[in-house]
C-alpha cells in the first residue's frame, strides 16, 4: 500500500528519496568536481546521504557514527591538507588520456552488472535480527567477539600516529641542519 | 500511531522558531547585558527596553543587497551560512526539555547531538575557502585548529559523564540526577557519581563549549569588535546575519548540554515550578555566564588557546577518564 503524499508516511518516503538522491548526487560530484574543495563537499552530501539510509535501516547509531567520524573527522582532515597543500583555484591538474573515460565507464558498468546479477539470482532468506543493535550490543560483541580486531585497529592508528612524527620530525632535522 | 503530517509539521516549525527567537534575543541580551558592564546603556530607543531591536536589526540585513565578491565560489558561499545554521536546528529535535516535552527521542540522542555540532566546522571552512579572500582563508584555518583541538577535551569529558550513567539516552542521564539537588552530576560523593572530579569535569566541559562556540576568550575567529570578522569577512545582508544567529544557537545547544549532563536537566532543586520550567532557567543561567565572561575576560591568542587545548585540557581530561574509571571499578 502506497501511503498518502500528504501523510507522516508520504513526508517518509520523500525525505528517503531526497536523501537517496543527496548520496548518489553527491557521489557524482566528488568524482567529477574539477575543484579540489567542491569534491570534498560533493563527498560531505554523499556521507550524510548514507548516514541517512543507516537511519532509514532502523540503525541510528551506525548512522549517527557515520556522521561524527567521516563528516566531523574525516572531512575535516581533508579540509586541513587542503587549506595547507592549497592548490588554489587551479581547476584541473595534468592532461587525461582520451581513454581513460571509456575504459572506467565499462569497468563500472561491469561492476555494476556483477552486482546486480549477484542480488537478482542470490536466493535471499528472510533472515530475524541478531541482536537489537543498539549501543550496548555493539560495545559487548567489540570487546568479546571481534575483540582482536578492535585491538587491532587502536595499533594500526597508533602505527599512523607514530609514522606521520616521524616523518615532521625527520623534516625538521633536514631544516636544522641546513 | 498518531503521528500524522500536521504533528510533524508542527514539531519542525516550533524548532525552528524556538532556535530563530532564541538567537535574535540572546543578541540583544548580549549588547544589553555589555552595556551594563561597561556603564553605558545598550540598545534602548526601540520599543520598550529596545525590545524590538532584534527584528529592526533583521528586516535591515534583509533588505541589504547579497554581495558575491568575484572570484568566489558561488554555490558553496552561499551554502556555508546555511550549514552554520543547520546543526544547531537538527540538534534541538532530540533535546528533551522534559520526560514528555521532546521532539523524538531516541536512545542514543547524546550522541545525535554531538554528531551533527560537528558539521559545523565545515560550514567555517566552506565560508573561508569560498569568498576568496587571504583574510577569511587564514581565519578558517585559526578557526577550524581551534574547534577541531576543544572538540577532543569535549568529547572525552562526556564519556566520563556517559560511563558514570551508562546510558546515551539524554532522559536516562537525567533520571539518575532527579529526585535530590544532590544527585546532580556536578556535585561530587552523593547521588551515584561518587567522583570527587565531577565539578572539575564541569569546567572542562563549559570551557570547551565556550572555545567550540567561538566564544570570548576564544573567539580568535571571528574578533568582531577589533579585527575584520574572520572566516566571514565576505558576507553581508542576511549570510552574516545567519552566521552570527548560528553562534548564538550553538550556545543555546551548548547550554543545554551543560545543564542535561552535569545539572540534572530538568530536575527541581525544591518544587516551586514544573521541571521545565527549571530546565529553562539553568540554560539562561548558563547562557547569562557566557555573556558574563565574554565582557570580563580579555582575549588570549592563538598559541595559548592551542596550548591550553592540547597540552592540559586533553591530558586533564584523559586523566579524569581513568580515574572515574577506578572508581566506578572500585565502588
């Protein structure tokens, strides 16, 4: 049953498809911006676009996730090696080959048709929920089930950390000597 | 279920107009309350009290012309004072302002809201890269360094107050506080904090809401009253409007974490009024301290604000993490 456009359901389902359109728009945008920063924003619209189709998956707190750290942190830090890398208004960098454009499109429709193909012949089980999803559940199943890759994780970041003082203290040696 | 298109409706445009009255008012109680400071009188000619300063003041930024500086990227300048004013809008849907009197809530609203202050730095950067402009680029940078280095403090500060509670509901939170002026999170050895650090958390938490908001003493930014404006150098008529109501919108939401988290939302220290009522009045407490120290306190620059961010309020704050974390172990 389709619910009426002038319903709490309709405004729903409106909302959905707007925000469905802002992910995949701002896909697009990312990827065909000739400006470094409006790829980044194009970037922004597609993570709140997915975060709210996280939303509409009855799982607010991945989607709420999804904001705080790709929107809040990620975004950010790219925002930073923009502002201090500044390209400036530089619109496009280098020349393309001619093929590249063809070549990529064909290896998207390829993916695309695998994909689509997989979903369509998969035969899909109704499957009940695991748990409830919410805050508590996730913490539990980190610290216990998938426990080794949370521990994980926290080394990989620190291996980050550690390399990116490597490499300005390194920089600063050179700039002592000379 | 009841939710039909007209609640909804509803909801959004008493949000938004609560947010928007908001705004304009604490304007006026800012330019009122630093005039009495500083033993002038403030606005006063329009309307009782120049009560009617804050929509005089709007109609004239909307009747300016919108000026796009050329060179400026078009679509994102005037998409930045909208997103300045975006997250503190979205926030407001799941604040409860009592057990009945919220919007929707859900049970990791806490969360919600620290979620969507965060793409507010964004609209800062959009604003600075996009008029074009070295003045307004250099003052995003100060600006983002500064919201991205407190946004740390912050968050570590609410997870002691999340692991003392165990809940991310903001009306779970709440209920643990009520019942006792004691049991307010502020207050250290009674109710069911047992931390004698809490009133200390306190100060971490409205520091840095107050250096997140662009605030004096922090509000290298911006500097409205001495240097150009900073990352919205660029903008008049209604944009600039729209960046300085944001600032005062992201107080409230500040204030209103304070007072949900460590002031016991809207539990009554002795009956008197309903709990909204008292949930009201520690916002405008919290908002009036803002003012307070804005005209008291003079502006420090831009290494101390970073130093104090990165070198003693995220240790302090680390430290306080582990140290609830003993107790609530331990008791």
């Amino acid at each position: 049953m389709t619910p009426s456009f002038f319903s709490a359901d309709g405004l729903v389902g409106i909302i959905f498809l707007l925000m469905l359109a802002a992910a995949l728009v701002g896909a697009i945008v990312a990827v065909t911006a000739k400006r470094l920063v409006r790829a980044l924003a194009g970037l922004i619209v597609c993570f709140v676009g997915v975060a709210a189709m996280y939303f509409f998956l009855n799982s607010p707190f991945v989607s709420m996730m999804q904001i705080l750290i790709y929107v809040g942190a990620i975004a950010v830090t790219i925002a930073f090696a923009i502002m201090l890398t500044a390209p400036g208004d530089k619109e496009q960098m280098g020349s393309r080959n001619i093929l590249y454009g063809p070549i990529g499109f064909c290896c998207a429709a390829l993916v695309t048709f695998g994909f689509a193909a997989l979903a369509l012949t998969t035969n899909w089980i109704p499957f009940a929920k695991i748990n409830d999803g919410s805050v508590q559940e996730v913490g539990r199943q980190l610290l216990t089930t998938h426990v080794m890759v949370f521990e994980l994780v926290s080394v990989m970041l620190l291996i980050a950390i550690l390399g990116a003082l490597a490499i300005t203290i390194e920089g600063r040696r050179k700039r002592w000597k000379s | 279920m009841s939710l039909t298109l007209f609640n909804v409706l509803a909801a959004v445009i008493i949000i938004v107009i609560f947010v928007a009255l908001n705004a304009a008012y604490l304007v006026w109680c800012e330019r009122r309350g630093a005039g009495r400071i500083q033993r002038r009188p403030g606005p006063n000619i329009n309307g009782p009290f120049g009560l009617l300063q804050p929509p005089l003041d709007g109609l004239k930024l909307m009747a300016k012309q919108l000026l796009i500086p050329g060179g400026a990227d078009k679509a994102l300048f005037i998409t930045a004072p909208v997103l300045a004013m975006f997250p503190s809008v979205m926030s407001f849907f799941t604040i409860p302002f009592s057990d009945i009197l919220v919007a929707h809530n859900i049970n990791i609203g806490l969360i919600c809201v620290l979620a969507f202050a965060s793409l507010g730095t964004m609209s800062l950067f959009f604003a600075g890269w996009s008029s074009h402009n070295k003045y307004s680029m250099m003052a995003a940078i100060r600006a983002i360094s500064q919201s991205v280095a407190y946004e740390i403090p912050m968050l570590i500060t609410v997870i002691t107050v999340v692991m003392i509670s165990g809940s991310l509901d903001l009306r779970e939170i709440v209920r643990q506080q009520s019942g006792n002026i004691f049991h307010w999170n502020i207050f250290p050895l009674f109710g069911n904090s047992h931390n004698l650090l809490m009133p200390f958390s306190f100060l971490i938490f409205f520091i840095c809401s107050l250096a997140e908001t662009n605030r004096a003493p922090f509000d290298l930014g911006e500097a409205e009253s001495e240097l150009v404006a900073g990352y919205h150098i660029e903008y008049g008529s209604m944009g600039f409007g729209l960046f300085f109501m944001g600032e005062y919108a992201n107080i409230v939401v500040g204030a209103c974490l304070g007072a949900l988290l460590f002031l016991g939302g809207w539990a009554c220290p002795f009956g008197l009024f309903p709990g909204v009522w008292w949930f009201i009045i520690k916002i405008y407490l919290l908002i009036a301290t803002v003012i307070w120290i804005r005209w008291t306190f003079p502006r420090t620059t831009i290494y101390s604000l970073l130093n104090l961010s990165w070198k003693v309020l995220i240790p302090l704050s680390l430290f306080n993490l582990l140290f609830t974390a003993g107790l609530l172990k331990v008791f």
